[in-house]
C-alpha cells in the first residue's frame, strides 16, 4: 500500500486485492480500469462500495453468465441478442420484457456478472492499472452497492489454489493479533463465517499454528483468509522477535529509565498537530480543509488534495509507537477524502457552493441560518436512516457531513456522538460531538443521555451515572435516563442465562 492515494499502476500478484482495500479505506468514488493485453475491465465505485463492474471479454457479459448459470435457455438467449441488435435495448430489459427472467432474478444475475468480473481480476499477475475520478451519468450503470470485502474473500479463496500463493505469506512465521486501530469493524464487513471464526480464535490468542486445525482448512486455505483480514486492517501480522541469547535472558534487571524513543519530538509534534487539527475541523469549510479558496481550479484542489492526504494517509501512522494516533489520523483523513469528493466532482461543488457558501454572507446569515441548510438537513435524515438499518460507517459520513455544514445544529452533533459510540473504537470523539450538542443546548435532556452512553460504553459510571442524573432533573420521566440508571444499579447477569443476554 503505498503512502498516497496514487491513480495509476503495474498489475503484480495480489495488486488487485489491495487495490479493492484501498477503494474501500478511501471511500473511493470512480472507476478502476483494469488491462491486460486487449482485456479491459472496470469496477465502478461510489463511497468505497462496488456499485458495478464491466469488461470487454465475451464471457463476462450478462447474457452469457445468465446462459452458463442456467437461470435462462439457449433460445431465450438468442431472441434476446436478436432484439439487442435491432433495438439496441439492454440485454437483461430485453429479458425480463420477454418473460425470460423476472425482474428479482435479473437483480441476482447482474450481482453474479459483478461478482465473477471482479473475483476474476483477483488472479491476475501482468497488465496495468488506473483510477479515474468521478462516475459516468446515472443511466450508463447499475446500482448494485456490494461491500469489496465479501469480494476480497473470494478472491482469496480462488488464489489459495494457485501454485503462485504457496509460501508467498506465511502466518506461522508472524504474530497475530486483533489491530489495535481498525478503521473497519468486522460486524460490518460482508466476510464469510469461516474469517470470523478465524478472527475469534485470534482474539483468543490461539497461535498462528493451531489455526488451520481448529478451523478444519488445509494451510493454503487458513493464510489467505488469514491475508484478507490482515489486509482488511483487522489483524495486526508482525514478525516474530529473534529468540535471546541465553546469557542475556540471565542477566539482572537493571534500575534505570526506559530510554526516550529518538523519535519522541516527532510524536509529540504529530500528536500536538492532529489535535489541534482535529479541535478545528467542524468549523471549516470544504476549501479549507483542503487550503485552497472557491476561485481554485480542479487541479490546485487535486494537488493540495494529494499533498494533504499523503500527510494523514494511514500508513504514515502504522508504526507501534504510532498506535495513539492512528485513530485521529484516519479521522483527518476521512474529511479530507470527503472534501476532495464533493469538490472535484462539478454537480456536487456547485451544489455546495449553492447551499453552504451562500450562507456566510451577512443577507444570508440574517434570513437562513446554517441549522437551515437544505444539504445539511438532507444528510442528517439519510444518516438516521443508515444508522437504524445498521449500516454505522455509512451512517458516520453522512452525519458528519450534516454537523460540518450546519455546525450550530446540536441534534447533528449528538447523533454523530451516538453512531461514532457505536464503533466502540471512536468514543474520544463520540464524547467531543456529544459535549458540543450540550454547549450548543444545555437544557435538552436527551443530549446528556447520549453522552452518558458513551461514558458506559467506556466502562466510566461514574461519569454516565452524573450525565442520566442531569437528563432526569432536566426530564423526571426520561425514559432513556431511568432505564439507564436501573442498569447501572442491576448487578449483571452471570451463568447461561448471562451468555444469552449478552452480559
């Protein structure tokens, strides 16, 4: 992986695989063009998720992955291509008109024509690579949304396999543990039983050795699903230390003071930086995230966008001594990939400018507030909507999206709170957003029931129980408060019946 988020590439042995990953960490909008010889596939991407993919090759057209899968006949097949080629209508709307397929079935078919175009590029060893930003007009493609993880797996699974993977990553010679920082949690990956499982017994700190047996896999098999979820930012896979001589591993204890690292000054220098970094980003507007003004044009905002996020780029942080940071780094990073999204791309940076910059005139300010922003508003629904169906990552951008736009609005900060508590690895700043909805509005008592949850999910009762206390004098009968304050004072539940209620 390489420091910045570069647009063009070499096709080596697993490339494919990381450059899924990639799309998916950076929230990539755009399609990847993928050639080798006088093969030409694309993968198009909206917000890091697979929306569609495409290829030059005849097998990998729809009507032809249909006809192999045998979810249509032969004869269908060619009526369909004979109307194409008189209508020039789609192969799958000609299908359906047909009676060949219903609509739910031709939705299965173009998920497996992605899938096989996809997985099959996961193999390759020779060709090249480049990412265009940006998507063609709506019509041109399918909305599939599949998650590149699920994908990652499976290419995985077909390169075990290859005679090429024997001895390429070899997790016996490595130590594996849960990552410290994943930007990415499992219980929101498409990945299969068998990688959760695999996942556990690392979380139980089974050695790389016992894995393979304890799953039932052969170890081909174990270190590739081993690679996908060290590739997925979820296993952390580091050398083995060298055995000490015996001599030194007999020599006393000595008094003295762990050394300072050589590099302390430059942590302590990040770490100052990120945070003043971080304490500023709700307030600034999309151009200055990206130090550049509404007159720049599309390739100053590309450069300093390519500077910037080579700076915050994750894997400057990856060292050990790095792990504190990482979180706000990636944070950074996140807003920073948000901003160059919305203003490299025309419709959006207009509607932008329409919606948000107009505020800051003072006509503006007298008769629209931010809390008013259409765009703002817009996305704090969608983000309600993704976070009561589950989807959390998603959810976080679009929330953060409504509280960078209208930063006045406390609901928008404390909803950001409650979806970042969610992750269970962002409560730093789950608190920060929910302390701001409570600068914002101090008599609201919901807003002291949120913080007090981040508190609980931080094992802090003490300081959840006064943050419940406050919602009740503010509100006797919140509900939210009471119940909180009756599981505080509940001793947990212990034995069976504790395991199935999750105690």
């Amino acid at each position: 992986m390489t420091e910045t988020p570069e647009t063009a590439g070499a096709i080596g042995f697993l490339t494919t695989l990381e450059l899924l990953r990639n799309a998916l960490v950076r929230k990539a909008t755009g399609q990847l063009v993928v050639c080798q010889g006088e093969t030409i596939k694309r993968i198009y991407f909206r917000s890091g998720f697979i929306l569609y993919a495409a290829s030059n090759l005849t097998s990998d057209r729809l009507g032809e992955v249909l006809l192999a899968r045998g979810m249509i006949t032969r004869d269908q097949f060619d009526e369909s291509a004979r109307q194409f080629l008189a209508t020039g209508h789609k192969q799958g709307t000609i299908l359906v008109r047909i009676g060949a397929l219903a609509p739910k079935d031709l939705f299965r078919g173009l998920i497996a024509q992605v899938r096989g175009i996809v997985v099959s590029l996961c193999g390759w060893d020779g060709g090249s690579w480049h990412f265009i930003e940006g998507l063609p007009a709506q019509e041109e493609i399918v909305s599939l949304r599949l998650h590149p993880a699920g994908l990652i797996f499976e290419g995985l699974a077909l390169i075990a396999a290859d005679p090429r993977w024997k001895g390429r990553w070899d997790p016996r010679q490595l130590e594996l543990r849960p990552a410290a920082a994943a930007t990415i949690a499992l219980e929101h990956l498409d990945a299969p039983d068998i990688a959760r499982r695999l996942y556990s017994l690392i979380e139980q700190g089974r050695s790389p050795r016992e894995l393979a047996r304890l799953i039932g896999r052969d170890d081909r098999d174990t270190a590739a699903l081993l690679y996908g979820l060290a590739l997925l930012g979820l296993v952390e896979a580091r050398p083995r230390p060298a055995a000490q001589p015996a001599a030194a591993l007999q020599e006393p204890a000595t008094a003295t003071a762990a050394p300072v690292p050589r590099d302390g000054g430059e942590i302590r220098s990040l770490r100052e930086k990120l945070s003043s970094q971080m304490a500023r980003l709700a307030s600034l507007s999309l151009y200055q995230i990206l130090g550049v003004t509404p007159e720049s044009d599309p390739d100053t905002i590309k450069r300093s966008y390519i500077a910037i996020a080579k700076e915050y780029h994750s894997d400057r942080f990856f060292r050990p001594e790095f792990a504190d940071l990482q979180e706000a780094a990636n944070a950074i990073f996140t807003r920073v990939s948000q901003a160059y999204s919305t203003l490299h791309d025309p419709a959006a940076r207009a509607e932008y400018d329409r919606e948000v910059l107009r505020l800051t005139t003072p006509a503006a300010r007298s008769t629209a507030p931010p809390e008013d922003s259409h765009l703002a508003r817009e996305q704090f629904t969608k983000g309600l909507a993704l976070l009561n169906s589950g989807d959390i990552w998603s959810a976080i951008q679009a929330l953060r999206w409504a509280a960078n736009l209208a930063p006045r609005n406390p609901r928008y900060h404390t909803w950001l709170g409650v979806a970042l508590m969610r992750t269970k690895k962002r409560l730093h700043e789950a608190e920060e957003h929910c302390k701001t909805a409570i600068a914002l509005d101090n008599h609201n008592a919901q807003y002291h029931v949120h913080l007090g949850q981040v508190y609980r999910t931080g094992h802090l009762s003490d300081k959840a129980r006064q943050q419940f206390e406050t919602a009740l004098r503010l509100d006797p009968k919140n509900p939210g408060a009471l119940k909180e304050i009756r599981e505080l004072e509940s001793p947990p539940e212990t034995g069976l019946l504790g395991l199935f209620l999750g105690k």
